[in-house]
C-alpha cells in the first residue's frame, strides 16, 4: 500500500486520523463531530507532512503536531474534562488503526516512527 502516490497516502491517513478523532471525541462528549473531526484530521496530518517535508526526524513529525491537537481539541470540546477523556481514547484508537493497517496493509504513515513490519 505504500506504493500509492503520496495524495493518495495522505488521503488514507486524514481518513483514519479523522475516524480516530470523531471516535474519541464521541466517546468523551456522546456527540458526533464529523465536520470537526475530519477538519481536525486534515489540519494534523497536512502539518505532520509539512513537517516531515523539511526533513525533521520521524519522531518530531509525530510530536509536532500535539499542541495543534490540545489547540483544536479545545476548540472543539470547551472542557479539560472532556479533553483528559478524548485525548487518550483518540491516541489509543489512533494505535489500533495504525497497527491493524500496518499489519494488514502494509501501511506505516499513520506513525511514520513505529514502523511495524520490514
């Protein structure tokens, strides 16, 4: 899968980034937030690419993008409760997708650091 042209790479992993939001924010706040969601998706992943464009190391694409997510986290859910519920569902959400698809799939973008398979 890692074969595919880079729009098309980066289309999956707004997809899943977007999924893993609206699925952990669902589950802090038992409201849907798709447009949030996949908006939040395209703003992390377009920076986490910029970033990883001017050659960073592959843990600083991952990292530089966490006080985007408090940023548009709190945009979103207006509440520190409901942020230290969401944060760590999306991540372990964000985990699951990127190891099933990097098992299944061959697919590493999610977390171009943890690569997990050769």
């Amino acid at each position: 899968m890692n074969t595919f042209p880079t729009p098309i790479l980066l289309d999956i992993a707004i997809f899943f980034t977007a999924l893993s939001w609206g699925l952990g924010m669902y589950l802090a706040d038992r409201k849907v937030y798709v447009f949030a969601s996949l908006a939040i998706g395209c703003f992390v992943c377009l920076f986490g690419y910029s970033v990883a464009s001017l050659g960073a190391p592959p843990w600083a694409v991952v990292a530089a993008p966490i006080p985007l997510d408090f940023v548009l986290l709190w945009y979103v859910l207006r509440s520190l409760r409901k942020m230290l519920l969401a944060y760590p569902a999306i991540w372990a959400i964000y985990i699951v997708f990127h190891v099933l698809l990097s098992k299944f799939l061959h697919f590493d973008s999610l977390i171009p650091a943890w690569r997990l398979h050769s």
